[in-house]
C-alpha cells in the first residue's frame, strides 16, 4: 500500500488500512487492532516475539504519522479459551491457535510456524475437525498449530 493512498483519509481510516497490511503480512503479530484518540493511536494485538512488537510498529509508523503511536502488542500466545464454538479449533497442550486471514495456506503457516512448507500436512492433520482440503481454508477460521 503506497503513500498515496492515505491522502484525504482521516486517522481512524488511515489507521485502519494501515492495520489490515500488517495483518496480511503475517510477520508474526495476531489480532492486530487500533485505536485512535485524538492524534494517538493504540496498537493491540499478540505477537510471537519482541521483534514481530517492534517490526509491526515500524510498519504502521511508515504508513501512518502521529503525534504518538503507543504500543500495547503483548508478546507470546493469547490464553487459550476453555470451549470453541462449534466448527472451531481448541488448543491441546503444546498447540496453539492460528485465525486465519485473507492470503494464508496451510504451506505458508508450515513455514510460517516450522520453517519449511511441505509440513502443511502437520497442520491439516490436526485441523482434520474442520478441514476437508487442505487447499480450502477460510478467513476467520482458527486452525490448531501443533508443536
């Protein structure tokens, strides 16, 4: 998304589309959300490291200016819910829980989550519930990562 693009959009819209290229760049930050007050902006998510909490940062802030952009992303794996609605993943132990966004496949979080994308399997298996294809994800679906 180019500069260009964010003249004539206010803060709450330029913030917006700012997050949603994040998400899409899976840099290993979930949730991704703003908020804005005033000429502030709140960023809140989950990320896998500290360098994803910087990285997804730098990124808005190369996309948007502020007066203050504050950094709320916490670091390591959202608690896990107790129950799932129907049709959705629950974590075992030693899992943890990927929401699927628009771009993601199966080989691009084995690679994402195992370095090396023939493990698609891994993650299919696991998903077996709620997964009929491996080709045939959708956005908003929470696949179970296993270790």
């Amino acid at each position: 998304m180019g500069l260009f693009e964010f003249f004539g959009k206010s803060l709450g819209a330029k913030a917006r589309s700012a997050v949603d290229s994040i998400n899409k760049m899976n840099i290993g930050v979930r949730d991704l959300r703003a908020t804005v007050a005033g000429k502030s902006v709140t960023l809140e998510g989950q990320a896998d490291n500290v360098e994803a909490k910087g990285r997804a940062v730098q990124e808005f802030n190369k996309l948007v200016v502020t007066e203050n952009t504050i950094n709320r992303i916490q670091v390591g794996a959202a608690p896990a819910a107790k129950t799932a609605a129907p049709g959705q993943a629950v974590p075992a132990a030693g899992e943890q829980i990927h929401v699927v966004v628009s771009g993601d496949t199966l080989s691009a979080l084995a690679k994402k989550y195992y370095g090396k994308a023939s493990l698609y399997k891994k993650i299919f298996e696991a998903n077996r519930g709620i997964l009929n294809n491996p080709d045939l994800i959708k956005v908003g679906q929470k696949l179970r990562i296993p270790k």
